[in-house]
C-alpha cells in the first residue's frame, strides 16, 4: 500500500470529466473527502486446478473445466506448436471457477508433460498451489471527494483509483484501468470525474467474480452512504433522489441506463427489509445498488455489533435481471455470490512477503464457514425483458452494505477490508 499512497498524489489518466467538479465542490456545503483501501483476493474454488490432456500421438485431446476454451486452444497452440485443428477440448462441468478457471497455465502443465512422457497426463494442483500461484483480484486504494447541494443532491464526484491494471499485466495492450467511464454514478452527477493511476504489478492478476465492480461499488456504495448521513438523510431516500424519477439516463454515446430498474430495486430491498422499523441497540442497516452485465441489484445488510463481535444477522437482496426462466436456480446463483461477498468481506486478505505469498491454504486464507453465513432473503423482479446472467452481480453490494450497517449501528465508517481488522467476526 506504501506504493499507492505515494501515487495517490500523481496525476492519473482522465477516464471521465463532466462538468466542472472544483467550481461545484467550492460553492457546496456538505462535502466528503474519504481514502477506502481493498486487498489482494485469491478465487479459491473448492476444486482445485486440474486438467487432463493426451498429446502422445499428433493430436491433443483435453479433458478441462476451463471457463474459456478459446483461450486454452489459443495457449496451446502457442505452447506445443501445433494447429488448431489438431486439439479437442472436451469442456467439464467445474468445482467453482469465478474467473480462475478463464486463464489456461493449468492446461499447459499437462500438455507439456502428456508430450515429454507421450502419454496421457492428470495434473492436479495441490491447494497450496491453488492459493500461491493464482491470477488475483488487483489490490487499490480509492479516493471519492464529492459534495451535495442545497437540494440534497450529489453536486460533485471526484473519483481517483489507484492500482495495478489486469490488462496491463496480462500485455492486452490499449489504456490500463481498473475504472471505467460508464460506472455509477457516471450520468447521474452533473460534475464527475473519474481518475485513474496505474502501478505495475509484481504478482500475477486476473479476472475476479464481477472484475472491477466487485472493488469500486464498495468506494461508490461506501461514500455514497457516507454523503447521506453527512448530509443528515435517510440512505435510501438519498440513494433514490440520486437515481431520480428519469426512466433512462444517457452515460454515454453508446449507453443508456435504465434508472427505473435501479430505482424498483432499491424500493423493494428496503421494503423487505423493513428498513423503516426501529432498530435495537446494536443493530444497523445499510444499503447499497449496483448494476452489473444486465443485472439491477439492491441489498441491505442487517448486523449486529456487540464488543467489537460483528455478525451479520440477515442480507435480504432484490434483484432485477430480466426474464427468469429458472428460479430456484436464480436464487442459488444469488445466494451464491453473497457468500462468496460475506467472506470477501469478512476475511479475504493475500498479502506477499519476499516476493511470496503468504497464505496457502484454507486455514490462512480464510473463507466463511457456516456459522458466518446470515440468513438471506432474495426477491426476483418479475419482469418480461431478456433473461441476463446472475453470476455475479449480486456479489458487489455485499461488503458496502455491510460497512454501512456497522456505521448505522455504531457510527463508525469502515473503508478498508477485510473487517476481521476491526471485529471479532
């Protein structure tokens, strides 16, 4: 983190500037200045790396749970010299991959030893393998400076993101960034500027569940939440004059949002959760929405904080993602995402010493256990648009809810994670 405080006083590349965000900020009387801080995550799914592959004869057959099987030809090619006609990919089902499984360093280890041994090869990666050599989520370090008006609306939005870029570690090519221009509140603010400073990178990055909005909805739900009780309003009756009554907001060009969508989330997740009882001493609240590849969705977290213990006592989620033509299997795809959200939240954290990671298995990384998990609530949307995907967009809200929901319960703002840092969880 040392490397990104330093670069927090660079200038950045501009990836957004609307308005006038200075002149705005100046003439407002409310404003928050705040530094959130996120760590590196491993992916860590319950079926360790694992690949077959039989490159003895000529051709190349595999046998993979892989997310991309495009990329593994491609890898393959590259690696063993061969023609694409000359591999089949036999696509498995897979233990878990959230991103993982989309690179194919897994795959190479058996090819290149199915052709040395000219027989087929099972490679199985051992945990510690798994956790030390993985393609992380890129740790940053946020700032959001913004301001409200008079009206109690958000005025200025000044967003800088400081991190290592997946793109330019993998040598994509093009503008690294882990921000980009069409992320919310983009088109809600009428002064917004988004900034980005890239640091290279020293381990391996990848793709995350939910890639960059699994880290800047937590700064953006996170100050979000905190311009509201600045401002003394209710989080939700904020949340929604945010959003406004406009059915769709143009962000850019080639975009529009649908705030309506956004804005029956938000109404149904509070309602749910009866967001307007009296809370018991000890008990918060919190919410926060995000959009996310087609999916709107809202939560609001219930904890309870009592000696420093933290524990999430409920996570009610309502979520608008099309047509659902499966809903028992939406629902586990949501509950899903939200566990793998609490034990982000809670207790994800890899840290390298030495140029090592430090942890390696599942009792120095920590994941949730059962005992972690609150009881969630999810609501389906009925609604006739195109079903979309819900893999990972219930994921985003969860920390940022959580994080609000301690402040509504004790009046202190968390903006690093994980929370083990602060609470007995």
């Amino acid at each position: 983190m040392a490397e990104f405080e330093s670069a927090l006083q660079k200038s950045g590349e501009l990836v957004r500037d609307d308005g006038s965000v200075e002149t705005a900020a100046a003439s407002d009387a409310v404003s928050v200045n705040s530094t959130y801080r996120l760590p590196f995550l491993a992916h860590i799914p319950m079926e360790p790396m694992n690949c077959t592959v039989d490159a003895s004869n000529g051709r190349v057959v595999v046998w993979a749970p892989t997310q991309e099987p495009q990329l593994l030809v491609e890898t393959l090619v590259a690696t063993l010299g061969v023609e694409h006609d000359a591999i089949t990919v036999h696509v498995l089902r897979s233990g878990g991959g959230f991103g993982r499984r989309y690179y194919a360093d897994f795959a190479v280890d058996a090819a290149i030893l199915s052709r040395r041994l000219k027989q087929a090869v099972k490679v199985v990666w051992t945990r510690e393998d798994d956790v030390r050599h993985d393609y992380f989520r890129p740790a940053s370090l946020q700032r959001v400076a913004a301001s409200v008006d008079k009206t109690g609306r958000i005025a200025s939005w000044n967003h800088k993101v400081i991190s290592h870029a997946r793109s330019a570690y993998l040598e994509r090519g093009g503008v690294p960034t882990e921000l980009d221009d069409y992320e919310f509140p983009a088109g809600f603010v009428p002064n917004l500027r988004y900034e980005y400073v890239h640091t290279p990178a020293r381990i391996p990055l990848g793709q995350w569940r939910a890639v960059t909005h699994s880290s800047n909805v937590f700064v953006v739900a996170s100050a979000i939440d905190e311009l509201a009780r600045a401002s003394g309003a209710d989080p939700v009756e904020f949340l929604l004059r945010l959003v406004g009554n406009e059915q769709f907001v143009r962000i850019r060009e080639d975009f529009q949002f649908d705030a309506s969508r956004l804005a029956r989330v938000v109404e149904r997740a509070a309602s749910a959760a009866g967001w307007n009882e009296k809370r018991p001493v000890g008990f918060g609240y919190g919410i926060a929405a995000s959009y996310n590849q087609g999916a709107w969705v809202a939560e609001v977290a219930q904890v309870s904080v009592r000696d420093r213990a933290l524990r999430i006592e409920r996570l009610v989620a309502a979520i608008d993602c099309g047509l659902v033509i499966n809903p028992q299997a939406a629902i586990n795809q949501v509950q899903g995402a939200i566990v793998d959200g609490v034990s982000a939240a809670l207790l994800g954290e890899i840290t390298v010493s030495n140029g090592i990671v430090d942890q390696s298995n599942f009792h120095d990384y920590g994941f949730v256990r059962i005992g972690h998990i609150p009881d969630i609530d999810v609501h389906l949307i009925a609604s006739d648009d195109s079903p979309r995907g819900l893999g990972e967009a219930p994921l985003p809200p969860v920390a940022p809810a959580i994080c609000n929901a301690i402040c509504d319960a004790t009046g202190q703002r968390i903006r690093e994670l994980p929370l083990k840092k602060y609470f007995t969880v």
